[in-house]
C-alpha cells in the first residue's frame, strides 16, 4: 500500500480525518488559543513584563521578528543588531 500523495486518490486519508490535522475547538473565553496568554498567565514575576509583551504582539498576529524588520527598514541591519545587543 502505498503512502502520501503518490497513493491512488482512493486511498490517500480526506483532509478531515488526517491524523495530523489539529481540529479547531469553540472558544468559549474569548482569549486566542495560544500558548502566549498562557505562559503569560503563568510566568514568574521577573519574566511578566516580557512575556506580556509578546503575549500582545502574538495577539497582534506579530512577532518579534517583525519588530526587527521594521528597525532595519528604520535604520541598517547593523544599528538594528547593535540596539537590540545593548536592550
């Protein structure tokens, strides 16, 4: 039998029941199902405001990756690399 996309259309799993397809459960909170808001939730005092911080750029659909491309574009790559070496 044979496995993947190169098995006859009969025998390849539907897309709803792929084992590796995570289901999508109601939200009932109204909080993203992130693992974001939970680590902020449950971090240590010392790492909150960080943790936060990116909770909310999460919630934003960001990352931090995006907040180093917009200094670059602000800036160069090495000014960017070097501000975030002295943060």
């Amino acid at each position: 039998m044979m496995i993947g996309h190169n098995a006859p259309r009969d025998q390849r799993a539907s897309a709803g029941n792929s084992p590796t397809r995570r289901r999508r459960h109601p939200d009932t909170t109204g909080t993203p199902r992130t693992p974001a808001p939970i680590a902020a939730a449950r971090c240590p005092a010392g790492l909150a405001r960080e943790v936060e911080a990116y909770a909310e750029l999460v919630a934003d659909g960001r990352t931090p990756g995006d907040e180093l491309r917009a200094r670059v574009a602000a800036t160069t790559p090495l000014a960017a690399l070097e501000e975030y070496a002295r943060a």
